[in-house]
C-alpha cells in the first residue's frame, strides 16, 4: 500500500507564490511518475504537471512558464512550486503517483489552494 501526504495549500493573493509537497511512503518500489493534478468546483479533474523518476517534466498548458515541478527521489518527496497565482488557478490539488509497469496508482487527499483577486 502507497500512502501520498500532501502539504502547503493555502490562502494567497493574486500574483502570489505557494509551494506544495507531497511525500510518498509505504510500498513504493517501483515508483516511477510523480505529480499533480488539480480539480476546481464543478470541474473534471486535470493535470497539472508530472515528473518521471529520471527528472522529465510535462505541464498543463495554463500552468505552463509560471508552475515549476521537482522531485527528491531520496525522500520520494515531488513538489510545485506556483508562481503568479490566479483567481482561476483556485482548487484542490492532488498527489498522484504510479509504478512503472503501471501495477498500482496512488492519489493524495488533496491540499486545498485558493488564491484571492
């Protein structure tokens, strides 16, 4: 079993920076992609960015040249960092974290970010 604990949401004003952390333990041979996923109110669940073990990066096109995603695979810790928040990118973030031969898949409890304009 896969436990994701995720850490740093929060209340930022527009233009603002927040960084998140999510800390994967339990039984995680194996792990390969690390990353986030966002769901606003009323919303379908999205990707945010993700980052593979080797240190390969892909990002949603809105967060894209303002969300930077790194990882520690020492700690089996992933992070974002947000820069130049927006009103829209308001919404729950989720950890999410798969094996490499796509055997298990884990989600986080989700953090909550707001960002007030």
């Amino acid at each position: 079993q896969v436990q994701l604990v995720e850490s740093g949401g929060g209340l930022v004003q527009a233009g603002g920076s927040l960084r998140l952390s999510c800390a994967a333990s339990g039984s995680i041979f194996g792990m390969n992609v690390m990353g986030w996923y966002r769901q606003a109110q009323g919303k379908q669940r999205e990707l945010v960015a993700d980052i593979t073990s080797g240190g390969r990066t892909n990002y949603g096109d809105s967060v894209k040249g303002r969300f930077t995603i790194s990882r520690d695979n020492a700690k089996n810790t992933v992070y974002l960092q947000m820069n130049s928040l927006k009103p829209e990118d308001r919404a729950v973030y989720y950890c999410k974290a798969d094996h490499i031969a796509g055997t298990w898949y884990a989600w986080g409890q989700g953090t909550q970010v707001t960002v007030s304009s």
